[in-house]
C-alpha cells in the first residue's frame, strides 16, 4: 500500500513497499521545497493506478502513480516524475482532494475556502479546464479541509471540516454527476479540526481530529442512515503530531486495506487501520527519518 505525507521539507510518497517503511529508502520525495505554506497533500489509488496532488504556490501539482514493476509485481511504485500543473489562483492552503477510479480522476479543490472547483480527467480525453461546482459552495462558514472516499461503484461521500469546527457530509452520484448539498453531522467532539474519510475493511468510515489529536471514528453509512455511535481510536504515540499539524493523511486500497499517515519535518510516521466488531483502531506505528 503506498502512502503520501506532507511536512515541512517536502512531499512524500511511500514506494510500495511493504515490509519496511522504517527505510528512509522507501519514501521519495515528489517535492523538496521547503515552503512551509504548503498545506494540503492526497493520494487516491484504483486497480490500476494512482495520483498523488498537493497545493503549491504556482497551483495544484499532479503526479501519476502506476501498479506493479519488474522488480515487485503487482505492488504500486512510483515511475518517473512528472507533475502536471493546474493553474489556479488557489491559496496555498487551499482544501484539496482526489477521487481515482478505473474510468477516471476527480479533482476537487476550494481556492477560496467558500466555493468548490471540479476537474475531471477522462482515458483518452485531455484534462479540461476547472469548472465550478455550486451545489458545494459554503456560505457563512469557511471549508477547513475537504476529503472524499468511494461508497459503491456508482456513488461517493465527501466530508469537510469547517474552521468553526462543523463536519460536513454531502452524497455524491457518480452515475448522474449529482452532488447533494452539504449537511451536519453531528460528532461528540466539540469542534473538529479535519474530517477524514477511508474504507476500513471495504466500509467508508469517517474520522473526526480535534484541536488536541483526539480521533473519534464511526461506519459513515449507518451514520448517516440510523446517527452510529462514535468510538475513539487509540493514536499511537508517533502520530500524535496530529496536535501540531493538519497533515494527517488517509489512504485505503482495492483490498480493504486502509493506512494513516502523517508528518513533522524530517519524521514521518504511518500506521495502519483495522475495524473489530465495528470499532476502528490503529496498528503500532512505523517511524521513518528522512535525511
């Protein structure tokens, strides 16, 4: 499973590798600008391929992952990098995130923390220029982060934090192109900082951060349909720099797997979800130092 992070000296993309991510050697750097505005970093995997996107000061930054390898079968690795640039007059803070399945890439970003830009891209058919999606524009409340995750083939959930602390969700028909407007959900925490969706054993599950690293999880379907309850996850001590920094990154694959990932400065830390009788909990956390 690869994972993607931001810190302060870079982006970085996990190579694939399984067995020790405790290897400097198993991170590449897509970016070593030390711009320390750089905020929001996503990586979205299908069967076939993947995508790492960041916010940069020139716009938003692409790079294309694909499967398998002559050296690891069948494992995601990282070929030649080659970013393709979205020009946008986006802060570089701007919320960003990325839908990937085997028809197509979904780019969503919001330069203004208000409104909502979409860009689609298509086989076959060159990316097109960014278009509004009004039905997600955010009146009176600025969007904080912004994530989005599969349900079935034919629909998708997005989530987003706002910067007063509300966690949004809105249901997004994939078939159709129809996106619900946004509605509450309501969470135990008393403002959440980052609204995280990930499939953890094929089940779209939503994570609520709060200001002080605490991390509650529910199953986002009986959520939303029958108000579940919310259980906290047990951050192990690595990724407690969830206190300092936005940067925590989810990420889950075709198998059901489903993996956090965060870092601070040359650290990164990455460990992995599972779901027991219907609690989401994290594995020992792996450490990496990158010189």
């Amino acid at each position: 499973m690869t994972s993607a992070v931001v810190s302060s000296t870079g982006v970085y993309c996990s190579s694939g590798t399984e067995h020790d991510l405790s290897l400097a050697a198993a991170w590449r750097c897509l970016d070593a600008s030390s711009d320390e505005e750089r905020h929001s970093v996503v990586l979205a995997v299908a069967d076939a391929e993947g995508a790492v996107a960041w916010s940069a000061p020139d716009g938003l930054r692409i790079v294309r992952l694909t499967r398998g390898s002559s050296v690891q079968p069948g494992l995601p690795y990282l070929g030649p990098v080659h970013h393709h640039r979205v020009a946008t007059p986006a802060s570089r803070r701007a919320p960003v995130t990325m839908l990937m399945t085997d028809t197509g890439l979904d780019l969503l970003w919001s330069p203004d923390h208000h409104s909502v830009q979409w860009l689609n891209e298509r086989p076959g058919i060159p990316i097109g220029p960014a278009a509004p999606r009004p039905e997600l524009e955010l009146r009176g409340e600025r969007l904080g982060t912004l994530d989005v995750t599969l349900d079935t083939s034919r629909t998708a959930w997005l989530a987003a934090a706002t910067e007063r602390g509300a966690l949004l969700l809105a249901r997004w028909d994939l078939v159709y192109d129809v996106v619900e407007p946004w509605e509450r959900l309501q969470c135990p925490l008393p403002a959440v900082r980052r609204a995280v969706l990930v499939r953890v054993a094929g089940r779209p599950t939503i994570l609520a951060v709060a200001p002080d690293g605490t991390v509650l999880a529910t199953d986002l379907r009986a959520a939303v349909a029958r108000g579940a309850p919310w259980n906290a996850v047990e951050v192990p001590s690595g990724l407690r720099v969830l206190r300092a920094t936005a940067g925590i990154v989810a990420v889950s694959d075709s198998d059901g797997r489903a993996r956090l990932a965060a870092a601070s400065g040359n650290r990164l830390w990455s460990a992995d979800l599972t779901c027991t009788a219907g609690r989401t909990s994290c594995s020992a956390v792996i450490e990496a130092v990158i010189n």
